[in-house]
C-alpha cells in the first residue's frame, strides 16, 4: 500500500463520542473523516474534516458521504443497514461492517437465535409478544427474569428486571414495544472483549472486567480479575462469535462469567465499545485506530497491552438536563497516571456518558505492582475517588 494526501476517507454514520474518538485516531494516520449526525456540531465535529447534519436514517445525507469517502462504517446501532446498502451498491462504496450484521445486532432477538443456531452459548431466551408470554417463559426458566427491548436499546436502556408475574404488565408497558426475555443469569462478574475482523485476520483484545451499575457501565478493569482459565474461554467464545458476523471492524462483545466459570455472550456491538476505551492509553494500538485499519482493509495493529489499566465514566450527576459544566477536573488534570477524555457534549443529563478516566501504572508504580489484582483494586479505588471528586450537579 502507498500512502498520500489524504490517505483516505471515512465515511461515518454517527458523530456521538465515538466519531469524535475514531477522528483522534485518524489523524495521525493520515486518514480524513466525514460523520453524518443529526446534532448540529455534533461531539465529533472538533476532530474531522466535516460534518454533514442528517438523521441517521437520512438517504441523502448518507449518499453524500458515500460519495466522498473509501469506505462507510457507523458508529451507531441506529444507523439505517437498508439505506446504506442500496447506496453503497449505488455508489460503488463498501459498507463494514457488512449491513446484514447490523441488521441481525439491532434486533436483540434474532442476535440470539443467531448465535444460538451457531453454537455459541447464550443465556435461555424467549420471545415476548404479550404478558402471557412473559409469564409463560418465567414458567421455564424461573423469576426474577430480564426482560429487553427487541430493538433501540442501549447503556442499558430497554432492560427491566422482572422480579415476578404482578411486574408483567407495568414491565412490558416500559419497555413499550416488541421484547424478549432471558433468564436472569447469576453471574460471578460482567467481562468483554474488543475483537477486531480485519482482511484475512482476526484478533482480539485482552479480556476487560465491566462493572455495572443500574444497568449502565460505570468502569472497566484490564486485565479482568479472574483466573486464566476463564480468560481462556471467554476468548475462545469471543472468535466463535468473530466466525458468525460478517464484515470488517471492531466488535464489542460483552459477555457474562457464570459462578460456574461458564461464559455466556450478553450482546454484541458492530463498532468501537465502551469497555474498550481502555486500549487509547492501555495498548498499541487502540480500538478506534483498529477499527480504521480494518474497515479500510489495511493491516491490524497490535492488540498487546502496554500495561494493565482501569476506566471511570463520567455520568451526569443531574437531575435533569443542563449546561455540560464539569467541577473539580483539575484533580484528574493532575494525577501522573491518569487521562481525562471530554467527549464534547453540550448537555449533562441524568446518567449520560459525559468522559472518562484511565489510569494506568505511571513511573511510581512497577508494573509487577499493578500486574496483580491488589494492584489493579488500587487502580480503581483512585480512579473512582478521582471521578467522585467531580460534579456536574
């Protein structure tokens, strides 16, 4: 491959955090990026070459970044797999991941019977019409049970906890549309792995710990503190389900470790995840730079880790929306082992991913220090008193 002036030209449905964050990776690669959003100057408007304002189901606007770019990928389980298949065969322009995987991810139903019918293990699953449906699949696999919306859902939302059939109908109203239900899987811990398809290859990263709070990811631990064995297996899950998605990029693949040391795939991710903001500072080569490379059909990068490391989001602290006024940063400003990511958002409201923290071991710590579990417990005791120090509120 040669490479020039731009080196080339992505095209992204979506301009949320993570455009913003893929056009950091772009930059010294030598890579342009256009993002269609429909938020005027949107998070990732500062860091591309430009944005074009259109919802993400827009054909027009989704055409003309076709027509400007090498390649179109998303960042957005809501862009529209219809539109940018027709006009990426319109205008010769590959789409990756492939659309027909976005497709089979936006309905959390036939993701399931998808890995289901592929042999990968997922919890017990049922499909919800009505609440006798709901309470028809509790008689199979027990309550309290998980019910999710079919489609829309995301950083937790569209998942309610059903503790019994008195529940079914105020559940069902929340979740206001198609749903399934699965079995609430008692679980020793919540891990994910970052896989990456590129052209011929497949890699992933190293197995991340996810902690969760009402249903929304509050930090990360990496290398995930559980033993080699289960590290083992949940990679080996993470390229059975590599085998069953087609087209190129970044997978988020989050999963579940069982009391028994079982893993079980939670849900998948088309695009650069959350639990893998960890790789900017963490490793080589991180998932926004990986993602580029592969959807561009160019060499992978390293998935090694350069040290372990521990995330912290940033949620809003707030009631309602109002103005993004983040205090007490300069605590995170100044601590030598960690990096504040801002991701641009003109709003703060309840519970909205506003940034995050890494921290990695810095030149005070050894890394055998923090290569161990007490050391990453240590890594993320600071990293949550450095996020607590903050308020938007």
């Amino acid at each position: 491959m040669n490479h020039r002036t731009p080196a080339a030209t992505v095209g992204v449905v979506g301009g949320g955090q993570l455009g913003r964050m893929l056009g950091e990776a772009a930059g010294p690669l030598g890579v342009e990026l256009v993002v269609s959003d429909p938020t005027p100057d949107c998070p990732a408007a500062p860091v591309v070459r430009e944005q074009i304002v259109g919802d993400f189901d827009d054909e027009a606007a989704i055409r003309n970044l076709a027509e400007r770019a090498d390649v179109l990928t998303f960042e957005i389980e809501l862009a529209d797999p219809d539109a940018m298949e027709r006009i990426g065969e319109a205008t010769d322009t590959p789409v990756h991941p492939n659309p027909g995987t976005l497709r089979t991810i936006q309905d959390k139903l036939v993701q399931n019977r998808a890995l289901d019918e592929g042999g990968v293990p997922v919890p017990e699953f049922r499909r919800i019409d009505d609440a006798a449906d709901l309470r028809s699949a509790a008689e199979d696999f027990g309550w309290p049970l998980m019910l999710k919306a079919r489609e829309g859902g995301y950083d937790g939302r569209g998942n309610r906890p059903v503790e019994g059939p008195g529940e079914a109908d105020e559940a069902l109203a929340e979740i206001g549309g198609p749903a399934l239900a699965e079995e609430l899987v008692e679980f020793e811990r919540e891990v994910a792995i970052m896989g990456v398809v590129g052209d011929g290859d497949r890699r992933a990263y190293p197995v991340t710990e996810t902690i969760h709070r009402e249903e929304i990811l509050r930090e990360s631990v990496t290398p995930a503190r559980t033993d080699a064995d289960v590290r083992s297996r949940a990679r080996e899950v993470a390229f059975d389900v590599l085998e069953l998605l087609d087209g190129r990029g970044v997978y988020g693949i989050e999963l579940f470790e069982t009391d028994d040391g079982d893993i079980l795939v939670n849900e998948i991710a088309p695009r650069p995840h959350n639990s893998g903001h960890w790789t900017i500072e963490g490793t080589v080569c991180s998932q926004f730079e990986q993602h580029l490379r592969a959807v561009l059909g160019w060499p992978l990068g390293s998935t090694e880790p350069r040290s372990p490391a521990v995330t912290a989001n940033l949620l809003g602290d707030v009631d309602g929306p109002q103005p993004a006024d983040l205090r007490g940063s300069e605590a995170i400003l100044e601590a030598a082992e960690a990096s504040l990511h801002w991701y641009g958002k003109h709003e703060a409201r309840p519970l909205r991913k506003m940034g995050h923290v890494t921290l990695v071991g810095d030149g005070r710590r050894t890394q055998a220090a923090v290569d161990t579990e007490d050391g990453r417990d240590a890594l993320l005791s600071r990293a949550r008193e450095l996020v607590d120090s903050t308020t938007f509120a």
